[in-house]
C-alpha cells in the first residue's frame, strides 16, 4: 500500500493509535478516497468481529462522508486561521441519504471518535486567552 495520504494518515491514526492528525483543507483524489476506503472496510471488520451477532454490512459512501466530516471538523478545532469555516458544499451534497442499519453502523466506525474531539474542542476552548 501507498503511503498514507491525508486521510489515510488521519484515520490511521485514529484507528491505531487514537490520535488524529489533521492538516489544511480536504479534497480528495480517487486514490486517496481508495485508500481511505481500504482503511475504513478494515475498521469495519475489526468492529464486525467484536459486535453481538451478525453485524450491518458496510457502506463505503457512509463511512467515506464520516471521515471527511470528522476530519473537517478536527481542521477547524485547530487551525485558528481558518477562513473558510463554513461547512464544505462537497460534504453537504454527500452527506448518505440512507436510514439502514448499514448506513449508521458504518458512519459510526469514525463518528465513535466525535465524544472525544468535543472533550479536546472543550479542553482548548478554555485555554485560549483571549485578552
């Protein structure tokens, strides 16, 4: 495998080692989104393995948008220079429209994350002087 791209090596680092690094704004190309897919499926049948009975099956397009907007996300915690801080057209056209059991289970893979980044998002809210 390629060496990680952007959101290979944001999910990479999330799925390994609970960390999440983040850097500029997301577009990507389609062997990046190959890529993260590659990672996102092994997430899924790491999670398949530990969950009671017989798992949702997985959706690509559902675990994709969850990556993207976690990463979004994670780049505006942290870039204070950030200027375009509106949610991105790209992830609002893609966001899933399905309601199946496939559809939450796979978006759940990286959103499981989200309680986490709220607790950091909080923790450097208060640290930030702002006078």
């Amino acid at each position: 495998m390629d060496e990680p791209n952007r959101l290979g090596s944001f999910l990479s680092g999330l799925f390994l080692d609970g960390r999440a690094i983040v850097s500029s704004a997301l577009e990507l190309t389609p062997s990046e989104k190959e890529q993260a897919i590659a990672i996102l499926q092994q997430a899924h049948h790491l999670a398949a393995a530990d969950a009671p009975g017989v798992p949702p099956d997985f959706d690509e397009d559902s675990a994709l948008w969850s990556a993207e907007m976690l990463f979004w996300s994670c780049d505006m915690l942290t870039d204070r220079a950030a200027t375009e801080t509106d949610l991105p057209k790209t992830l609002i056209e893609s966001e899933p429209k399905g309601d199946e059991p496939c559809h939450h289970w796979s978006a759940d893979l990286v959103l499981r994350f989200w309680r986490a980044w709220f607790s950091a998002a909080s923790g450097l809210s208060r640290t930030i002087r702002c006078a």
